[in-house]
C-alpha cells in the first residue's frame, strides 16, 4: 500500500472546484486530471490524494468509485471499503491424534472455547471407539 507523501507537500496541494491545484513559485496551478501522481519521486494515486484533500485523513482502505468512474473524483463518489484480511481468519487450530496415532485435524476456530470443545468431543469420541 501508497505511503503518505511528506507533509510539506501535502501543504501546496488543494481542491478547488473539483479540481486539484498546486501552489508554486506563489501561484496555484491547476493540474490535469490523471490517475496517479508522482510525488517525492514516489507514485501516488489520485484517488487517494483527493480522499486525504477530502477528508484530511490519509486512507487506509480501498477506494471504490460509485458511478464506475475512475477519474470522478468528488467527494460524494468515492467510498472507502475495507477489505478482508489475508491470510486465516480464524486463529485457533485443533488437531488430535485417533487410536492408531494419526494426527486428525479438526478444523480452525474463531475462540479457544469453540477449539477446545472439539478436542474435548473428539476425545470422547476416541475413547468410546468410535475413532
């Protein structure tokens, strides 16, 4: 993900009409709408400098557009929408071993409770002979 560029920068930029502008050499110059912006010789996407010009906040999650257009960026079409975390979701693995000594896996579980409860049946199961 886009790191924030300098605050120093942050500082010349501003949305007029829609627009963003510039501020250099003590004028404020309108800039082309384009989709990303290179900045402190880092690329940074239009989409989230007019959210942090916006809002004031930097974001950190995707911006999605609602009329589909990419290069719309008023404030009223973009929307911020967090995406789902990589990687497991669920944190707590149960795994037993059955009669022969083979390691079972019994699946990931969002609480040790729920981890511990399946172990705990499986046990039982185990030792009524049923695995």
């Amino acid at each position: 993900m886009n790191r924030k560029p300098s605050d120093e920068f942050l500082e010349r930029l501003k949305l007029k009409d829609g627009q963003l502008h510039l501020y250099k050499m003590s004028y404020w110059y309108p800039l082309r709408p384009q989709s990303r912006y290179t900045i402190d010789g880092r690329q940074v996407s239009a989409a989230r400098l007019h959210w942090y010009l916006h809002h004031g906040v930097w974001p950190d999650h995707k911006i999605y557009f609602i009329d589909g257009d990419t290069m719309n960026f008023a404030a009223d079409n973009m929307r911020g929408v967090r995406l789902p975390s990589k990687g497991r979701t669920k944190p707590y693995q149960a795994v037993c071993r059955d009669s022969t000594g083979k390691a079972r896996h019994l699946g990931y579980f969002l609480t040790r409770e729920e981890r511990d409860a399946a172990m705990q049946t499986f046990k039982q199961m185990r030792a009524s002979g049923l695995v």
